[in-house]
C-alpha cells in the first residue's frame, strides 16, 4: 500500500503535516495516519487564539477502532480552526492534506527541522 | 506463541487486508474500512471468513446426555439440522465460553462452536468429563482441518440459494441442512452474528477458496466490522463481555438466561440456583453515550459519586451515528433510562442505559 506523501510540505515524526502559507502555517494528519485509524468518528480541536507550545498535543482523532492525539509540530498563536471537521470527521480521511486539515498556527519559525517528504516516506516504510 | 492462519489467509493478503491477532489466529480486520463493510451488511450482504471459531464434533451412544451436562440449554429438543445458541459454565456458574450447538443434518452426534482459542480447551473439558462419567462418545476436534464463513445481510440468503445446489430460502432461523456449494460439501446454518439475517457455512478447509470465491462480488469483510455489527445488534463478545479469569460474570448477570434450561441437569446448575435465588448485584447493560465520545472497554461507570461498574465494550455505531456500549453495572441501576455517566479520559461523558438490543430497539422491533 502507497500513501499520498506532497512534495510542498513538512512532516512530523507523531504524523502530521506542515504547509506554510506566507506567515501562517497549516497542520493536518498525514494520508498513512488517517489509514492507520480508519474511520474517523469525531475530532476535538482548540479554539482560535490559544497559544501552542511546540510538541505539546492539541487535538484528539478518534476513529471507531483508536483514540490519538495530535502535536503542535511548531509554536505559536492558533489563527484558525477547521470547524468543518467537527462537524464532518470522515474529511480526515476522505482528504487528509485539503478539506481535512486541522488548524492554522502564526508563525515565521523555520520547519527545518522537520522531515521532509523523503525522510517521512522513509519513517513510514 | 505462532499465530494459526486460516484456509483463506493468502486470498486475503491478495485481497490487500490489514490483519490483527484474536483468539491466536491471524484473521482480516480490514478489507476496506470498517463503514463501508457494515453498511454493506446492513443494507444488502458481506461475507466473512470466521475460520477462527472452533469446531468440535460429539459422537456416540451418550453423545446427547454428555452434551446436556456440559451446555445449558435443553440439547435433548433438537431435531436433525436444529440448532441452539449455549452458554458453556463452571462448577461456579461462570461463563467458559458461549456456543452454538448443532444436532448435525445427514450425520450422527453434534458440532459445537467454540470462540476462537477454546477449541482445544473445550475438547479437553469434553473429553475429561466424558471419562470421568464413564460415557461412550467420541469427542474430536476438527478446527484445523475445517473452514467458516459467513454471508450475512438482507440480500445474503437469496446469494447463497443461487450458487448453491439447493435453495437456503425455507430453512428457519437456526436450522441447518447439508448442500453443496462450488462442489464443496457444507453444512448451511441460518445463523450470525449481525443482527441481519444471513447464514453460516462449514466446510473442509481444502475447499475453502471455492467456497470463498463462490461469493466474489460480496463484499468482503473483516472482524472490524464483525465488531461493530454484533454490538449494534447487543450481541456479546465470549472473552471480552465475559471471560473466566478478567471478566467472571454467570449468565444471570449476562443476561442469558433465555439459554439456560434448569431442567437439564447442566454443570453449574446448582450454584446459578442458589444465585438467582440470592439476586444478581450486577447486570450487563446497554449505554449509550450523549456526548462526543466513544466508550471504550474498561472505562468506568459512574453515578451518584461512586463508580457503578465498568465498560466491556464499545463502539460508534455506524448505522445509529450514536456511540454505544455494554458494561456491568449495580444492578439498581440497570434499569432503562437511568442517566449515569462514563469515565471518558480526564472527564465524564453523560450516559443512559438503553435496551442492548441498539438497532431493534431504535427500529421498534422489540
């Protein structure tokens, strides 16, 4: 089985994704961390304004079959929350890196330390 | 310990499954996802690989008194290709296991089904009572030698009478017959463990790819879904809603009385007495959860301050869109709309206990 890896975007180790646009950065779960769950059941998210410590959890995915949290993969200000997803979960799964994404952190910190696509597809083989 | 494939386990790596270890067999979990296979069984058919249960056949002249000491519920009714749902019970009256017995169509004795990982234990507990009663019977085990599946859902009964030598449409809810199906000899159960109506099917495991194949285009299905189905339907989980070392629970408290049968004398008969005469303090319930959480085995019931009993097992139910659960509770308050509440993580989910039967009951069918 092949997971959905896009080139433009950073991963963390705990499987979510990074996607910088100008001085926001987006954060969702990756295509082989929506897998992993299978069907997406609810989504707890925080609310718009609160502050993220790297490394810190900030949300749960619970599928039928697992709970997992999800980490802040860089600090700062959360911008923006994706309410749809609380509403419909099975965006999650259905398209991880769009309409499933989960909050958008103020940031002009670097992702480089963060993996790359190869390293993720690596850390996922 | 080395995990026991089953007849099917290359078809299913061929057919891209994720698997999971249960009861000491490596079996499919997942074909597709966990939704799409139980709306399949809810709305028109799925099929199974359930190879993992245990089979056992009983033979001989004391064949059905043994049987009526070891099963609680009356074996002496059944007729050829009759079957029963059982509970399997200690000196104690503890739950063993739970099993489906067959007075086998066309053959002498019966075929019991164990959960998976009991069959040898159970041919062991056959065995030793048969020689300690001085019965005449033979008690074998066929488990690794034979093949299950199940086709289950609205449309299922109808699949099956088309592929097999013989129409499946006239036999009653638990009643079996012997026909042939892609060549292969099986024994045909209207029988499951959905809530639908659908059949089981036995055959020997040489012929369990064509028997399997027979049903390509039904959709495949994995014990994810297994899961989620028989929990909707409030059906119990031997090992898991029940089990003799972390979960001992006598029927009374399981609620699986309507299987005991106390004019047979069955092992475990007298203490269940001298319990349904004291009253059970605990009872299995259904919940269903009112917040966004799922209840999952093992969380804690709360009510009045105190913790009331425990989840067994849990799950969001795919067709009510509503997560539901079983778990023991004090039996004061096991009664239906009693609001309490479920440990979910660091807080407390509000809950009501609601008829375990989830899906008859939201339909009206009670």
């Amino acid at each position: 089985m092949t997971f959905e890896i896009p080139a433009q975007r950073r991963y963390a180790e705990s499987h979510e994704w990074i996607l910088r646009r100008d001085d926001v950065v987006r954060v969702g779960i990756t295509d082989f961390a929506q897998d992993e769950l299978g069907d997406i059941v609810f989504v707890e998210l925080p609310a718009a304004g609160e502050t993220l410590e790297e490394g810190t959890e900030f949300g749960v995915v619970e599928s039928i079959k697992a709970i997992s949290d999800v980490y802040a993969p860089v600090s700062g200000p959360i911008a923006a929350v994706n309410e749809a997803i609380l509403d419909r979960p099975e965006l999650v799964n259905e398209d991880p890196y769009g309409e499933g994404w989960m909050i958008e952190l103020e940031t002009d910190d670097s992702l480089d330390h963060l993996l790359d696509p190869d390293q993720y597809e690596e850390q996922i083989q | 310990m080395t995990l026991q494939k089953p007849p099917l386990y290359s078809a299913h790596r061929a057919a891209d499954a994720d698997f999971t270890d249960f009861g000491g067999w490596e079996m499919p979990v997942t074909f597709d996802s966990i939704r799409t296979e139980h709306s399949a069984v809810r709305e028109t058919a799925g099929r199974f690989d359930v190879s993992h249960m245990g089979e056992v056949v009983v033979r001989g002249p004391d064949a059905t008194e043994l049987m009526d000491r070891l099963t609680t519920n009356a074996v002496g009714e059944l007729e050829p290709g009759d079957a029963q749902y059982s509970c399997i019970l200690d000196e104690n009256g503890i739950l063993l296991d739970d099993t489906v017995v067959y007075r086998r169509p066309e053959r002498d004795g019966y075929l019991f089904v164990p959960n998976a990982g009991h069959d040898e234990q159970m041919t062991n507990r056959w065995r030793r009572f048969a020689a300690e009663t001085d019965f005449d019977v033979a008690v074998e085990n066929v488990t690794d030698e034979t093949g299950m599946i199940a086709i289950q859902g609205p449309e299922a009964v109808d699949a099956v009478s088309s592929v097999a030598s013989d129409s499946v449409s006239d036999l009653d809810r638990f009643c079996a017959r012997r026909i042939g199906i892609a060549g292969a000899d099986c024994l045909v159960a209207r029988t499951g463990y959905t809530g639908e109506d659908g059949v089981e099917i036995v055959f020997s495991a040489t012929d369990a790819e064509s028997v399997w194949d027979a049903f390509d285009g039904i959709q495949r299905c994995g014990l994810g879904a297994r899961d989620t189905l028989r929990l909707e339907a409030g059906l119990l989980l031997s090992g898991q809603d029940f089990d003799p070392d972390d979960e001992p629970r006598t029927p009374l408290e399981a609620g699986l009385e309507f299987v005991v049968d106390f004019s047979t004398p069955f092992v475990g008969a007298d203490a269940l007495r001298e319990l349904e005469a004291a009253g059970v303090d605990e009872r299995l319930v259904g919940l269903r959860v009112d917040e966004r959480a799922i209840a999952r085995a093992g969380y804690s019931i709360v009510a009045d301050g105190a913790e009331i009993g425990a989840v067994t097992s849990g799950t969001m139910s795919p067709t009510l869109g509503v997560p539901v659960a079983l778990g023991y509770v004090d039996a004061a308050y096991a009664d239906e709309g009693t609001e309490i509440g479920i440990e979910v993580r660091d807080s407390v989910a509000d809950a009501t206990i609601v008829d375990q039967r989830f899906l008859a009951a939201q339909e009206g069918d009670t």
